[in-house]
C-alpha cells in the first residue's frame, strides 16, 4: 500500500483529502505544520508529499528543500492557493515533482498520484 | 575684392557733417572758456604771446575732449538726419528688453526673425538652431520665405559653410569669401549660402560651440546691408547668442524634469499596484482554502458513488457546489492576473479586442450596481498591436475605471473599437455620459498629479498617456460639461502579417494546465 503524507495548516483539507485517499485505499498521514511534516517525514516515510506552500511557521518551501535533502525519492506534489511564478519555479528548481492549485480536482490529483507512484516503481 | 559694405553717399556726408559741427562747438566753447579766464585774471589780450597760449590751449582741451563730445553731438545730430539707424537702434533696445525674459527658444525665435524682417527690410531672415540628436542645423523660424522651403530648410553640421562658421568666427557675407577660398571651397560655400537663400551668415558660438546662426538676405530693395546695420546686428547677436544657449540649456533641463516626472509617476504606480497585487493575493488566498473545503468535500462525497448518494437531484448538487467553486476560484485568479505584470511580457502581440472583453467583464459587476450601461462597438478580426500586455490592460482598465468615476450612477460607456485601413491604425474610442471636462481643464487633464477627485492621486490618466506613448499611438480628449467626455486612442498596427501566426501558437501554449508548466521547467 502507498503511503500519502498530507501536509495543510488547513485542517478541513487534510481532512477531506484523507478520506478520499482511504477511499482509494492509500495510507494516509496528515500534518498541519512544516515542523510536524518534517517529524513524521522521518517516523513514517511516505512514499508521496501533498504540500502546501502557505503555512505558518516553516512554509512549504522549506520542508520541500529539507525532505529533498533528506530523501530525494519522496515525491512531493506542491499545492498552491495562487502563488507568484517565481514561487513556483523555485519549488521546481528544489526538486517539486509537480504543481497544483486549490480549488483541488480530486480526480486529477489522483492521476497525478498515481503517475508519481508508477515512476517511483519504474526508478526501483 | 568687393567692398565687404557699401558706404552710401548720405552716411558719408552726415559723418562729415557731423565731425565739422563738433570740431567747431568744441573749438569755440573751449577758446570762450579760456578767453574768459584770461580776462578775469586781467591779462592784457595785446600781447601777441598769450593769444598764442590761448590757442594752443585751446586745441589741447579740444583734442582731449573731442572723443566724448563728438559721439553726444552724433547721437543728436544722427537723429535728425539719420532717423533709420536711430530707429534700428530703439528697434533692437526693444527687441532685446523682449527676449531676455523668454526661456522658449521657439519664441525667442520668432520674435527675433519677426523683427529683424520689419527693421531692416531684408528679403528673407532665418534662425538655425543646431539639433544635437540630427547633428544638425535646422531653421526653427524665418520670415520672408515660403513654406515651401521652410520645411525643409536645414544643413548638415559637416557643411562647408558651417565649417567656415567655425573658422571666421565673425559674420559672413557672400560677396566677400569668393576671393579668399580655393575655387572648390568657394563653391561649396556659394552653394549653401544659395540653399539658404541668404547673402550674410552670424554665427552665434558659445563657448566654442556654433549653437545657430542667422542667415539673412539683400534688402528688398536689392541692395546689401552697410556696415551700420551689420555692425548692429553683430553687437545684437551677442545678446541673442547667451539668450539662445540659455533657451537650450532650459529646454535639456525641461526635458530632464519630463523624464523625472515619469519616473516618478511609475514608481509610486508600481508602488499602488504591488499593493493591489498583495491585497489581491491575500483574499485569493483566503479565498481559496475555503472554496478548497467546500469543493473537496463535494468531490470526496460525490467519488463514493451509488453508495452514498441515492438520487440524481443529489449528485446535480454536489456538481454544482464543485463547478461554481471552481469559477469563483477563477474570478480571484483572474484578479490576480490583472495585477501581477510579467516579465516575459515586456513586448507581445496584443488583441485589443480580448483586453476590452476581459476589462469589461472585470468591472461589469461594479457598473450593474452603479446602473451603468456598456455598449460595445467592436469591429471584428481588428489586427494586432505590439506592446505589453500588462501595460495595455492597465490603460483600458483605467480608461473603463475613469469613465464610470465620471458617471458615477446611472448613464451609459460606449466602447468603440475599429480598425482605419488607410493609416494602419486601431482606433479605441470610450465615451461616456459622465459630468465632463471643461476645456481648460483638458488641456492638463494627462498631467501627472492632476485630478478632480479627492480620493485620487491624479496618475491614472497620466499613465494612460505614457503607455499610449510607448505603444507609439496617440490620445486625446473630447468632452462637453454636463454631457460626456470620449477618450480617442489611436494605435499603430505591426506590419507583418506572419506576426498573427506567432501570436496564435503562443495562445496555444498559454501556460493554464499545471503539465504545460511542469514541461516548461524540465
């Protein structure tokens, strides 16, 4: 089973988008804040991160350069409100796989999920 | 060698005249002052010895004194044979009391030309002023000439003659140069004294720098100048040279000023729209997280399929909870576009017709609350412009924002858009019924910092201009207190047509789905 770690200050979404991964039988963590991210990032290892990029505290930014640092192989999904495209060139500089924004297509998020855990087998 | 002035037989005489007349007064004033000297002292005349002492005392008094006592006596004696060049004189007291007080070249100028033309009945004067973007000289005001040659009057600064200018320094008549020059020279020279159909040249330098020069005809009557009057346009044309090289140096300055006030004006623009642009950021933001909730929540409900939702009327619901959050999503998003300018935008092919659409559609929830009306005059398939995008929609937003401001409640913006094939322009007219603009009031309606609106800092319009500027075109305003104001736009298309096909692939590749963009940063 893929293990997903959902990572949002907003704790409805997390919510919500653990029930559509269970739904979808995938194992899901969540996290509401950079540093609870990069904790469980270590105890759980997910295979997929779910970011968001406005957070209190550390930002999504930042645990993405951390978790990269940490284990390249974690694939990270950042997901944005609107943000600046020099935000975002900057998540793919450090190592994003991919990029969504909010309001979430959950069947498009899924595909994407999806295609990230097909690479991650490939790579194996 | 031609006589460089001709000498008429009336000024000889009045010079003769004159110096007789001040020899005698001086002789015989001085002799009665000494005679009565002598007298007083009661020295006795018989003697031969004092008479001679008297005389010889008599003409060193003279001679010392003659100088001064000789110009008063020619002023008085000058005016009443000589009226002319004592009006030449006043003419030119005048004309330089005149012109010391103007900064405007053009002014100064015509001022000048104007004058001289009157004073001394030349058939034609001209003033060139050096350009020093052309290197040029062009004439900027000249009297007696016909507009014909006026308009295309002016010499390269690689012209002999004004090489000549250079090395004379003093003025040069035309008659005067030919002996002195090699033949080749001199014909050069001619040529251009011919082009300019003049027959003296003054060169005004400063500081080494030939900044003009005026180039003047015979007489009408066809005879040259005398020396009197070269001699006083020679000492008027150090005046006129300071003036001028003031009026140039302002002129830079004004310019400096021009190019200060913009800057400005952007950045304190730039300042307000990296304001909305937060602004509009944050309430996208909080925006988004809530709609996020609501939208996802209908997803996650709606994915669970038969189990949980029983009847169609359910799952029509959910549906729309998810494609309306997506559009007000949108409408934020699009928010955002409007302000955020992007650096690869810098110069695009724009369609003016999709900015007016997207404009209107941006303000059209304020103008339903406002009662005001838009009616579009759009003509189809009107062809591209160059520019930047973001520079492009913030004038119509502007204009579009201005127009309902002067509105205020109920009235109607006609938005007129076509395309004038005979000048290859695109003309955008936004007319609306608002309260007007008096007409001394459109005069600095563009002007930065101007505005009738308290809460306004006055740039809108300002800026407007400036994009217009650099998008080559032109505005202006129409207006009629009490019925309305229309801004006129006029803007120049690209020539090649195979910019259209540029245009259409990079909408193509608009960066909208999240992959395109993926792709963009491998």
């Amino acid at each position: 089973m893929s293990k997903i770690m959902i990572v949002d200050d907003e704790l409805e979404i997390c919510e919500f988008l653990k029930e559509f991964f269970i739904d979808r039988q995938y194992d899901v963590v969540t996290a509401s804040n950079g540093d609870e991210a990069l904790a469980k990032v270590d105890n759980e290892s997910p295979q997929i991160l779910l970011l968001d990029v406005k957070m209190p505290g550390i930002d999504g930014i930042q645990v993405l350069k951390e978790v990269k640092r940490k284990n390249p192989n974690i694939k990270v999904i950042i997901v944005t409100a609107v943000e600046t495209d020099d935000k975002i060139s900057e998540a793919f500089q450090l190592g994003a796989d991919n990029y969504i924004t909010k309001p979430l297509s959950l069947e498009d998020l899924e595909r994407d999920v999806q295609e990230k855990i097909s690479r991650l087998v490939e790579e194996r | 060698m031609k006589s460089l002035y001709k000498i008429t037989a009336r000024e000889v005489c009045v010079n003769f005249i004159i110096f007789i007349i001040s020899s005698f007064f001086l002789f015989g004033v001085v002799f009665l002052l000494i005679n009565l000297a002598v007298n007083l002292f009661n020295i006795s005349f018989q003697k031969i010895d004092n008479m001679y002492l008297v005389l010889f005392f008599t003409i060193i008094f003279s001679a010392i004194s003659f100088k001064k006592i000789n110009s008063i006596i020619s002023k008085y004696i000058e005016r009443f044979l000589l009226r002319n060049y004592s009006r030449i004189r006043t003419e030119l007291n005048i004309l330089k009391q005149k012109i010391i007080t103007i900064l405007d070249i053009r002014e100064v100028a015509n001022l000048v030309v104007n004058t001289l033309y009157e004073v001394f009945f030349i058939r034609n004067v001209s003033l060139y002023v050096y350009d020093e973007e052309a290197k040029t000289y062009f004439s900027i005001s000249s009297a007696g000439l016909s507009v014909n040659h006026i308009s295309r009057s002016s010499i390269d600064e690689d012209d002999s003659l004004i090489k000549h200018m250079h090395t004379k320094r003093g003025y040069i008549s035309r008659d005067d140069f030919l002996t002195i020059l090699s033949w080749q020279e001199a014909s050069a020279i001619s040529h251009s004294f011919e082009k300019l159909h003049a027959n003296y040249i003054f060169p005004l330098i400063f500081e080494d720098e030939l900044i003009a020069f005026l180039a003047i005809s015979r007489k009408t009557s066809g005879n040259p100048l005398n020396k009197r009057e070269l001699n006083h346009l020679n000492n008027f044309n150090k005046l006129l040279t300071l003036i001028i090289s003031n009026a140039r140096e302002y002129r830079k300055l004004q310019k400096k000023n021009d190019e200060l006030m913009g800057i400005q004006s952007r950045v304190l623009q730039s300042a307000k729209i990296s304001a909305i642009e937060k602004l509009a950021s944050g309430i996208a933001h909080e925006l988004h997280n809530p709609l996020t909730i609501i939208s996802g929540k209908a997803q996650v409900l709606l994915l669970k399929g038969p189990q949980k939702i029983d009847n169609a009327y359910m799952e029509d619901v959910l549906k729309t909870i998810v494609t309306q959050t997506k559009r007000a999503a949108e409408i934020t998003r699009q928010l955002l576009m409007f302000t955020k300018p992007q650096k690869e935008d810098s110069t695009t092919l724009i369609n003016i017709e999709n900015i007016l659409n997207d404009t209107i559609s941006l303000v059209s929830y304020k103008m339903s609350l406002d009662e005001i009306r838009i009616d579009k005059v759009i003509e189809g398939n009107v062809p591209l412009i160059e520019g930047s995008l973001f520079e492009v929609r913030e004038l119509f937003l502007n204009l579009i924002l201005n127009a309902i401001q002067a509105i205020g409640k109920k009235g109607v913006i006609t938005i007129e858009l076509k395309y004038i094939n005979v000048q290859n322009i695109i003309k955008v007219c936004i007319a609306d019924t608002g309260h007007g603009i008096s007409e001394d009031m459109t005069a600095n309606i563009f002007d930065p910092f101007y505005t009738t609106y308290s809460e306004n800092v006055g740039l809108g319009l300002f800026v407007c201009q400036q994009i217009v500027k650099r998008l080559g075109g032109s505005i202006r305003v129409e207006s009629k207190i009490n019925e309305g104001s229309v801004f006129i736009i006029s803007l120049p298309v690209i020539k090649r047509e195979i910019k259209n096909q540029i245009y259409n692939q990079k909408n193509e590749n608009k960066i909208t789905d999240p992959k395109s963009i993926e792709h963009m940063f491998r």
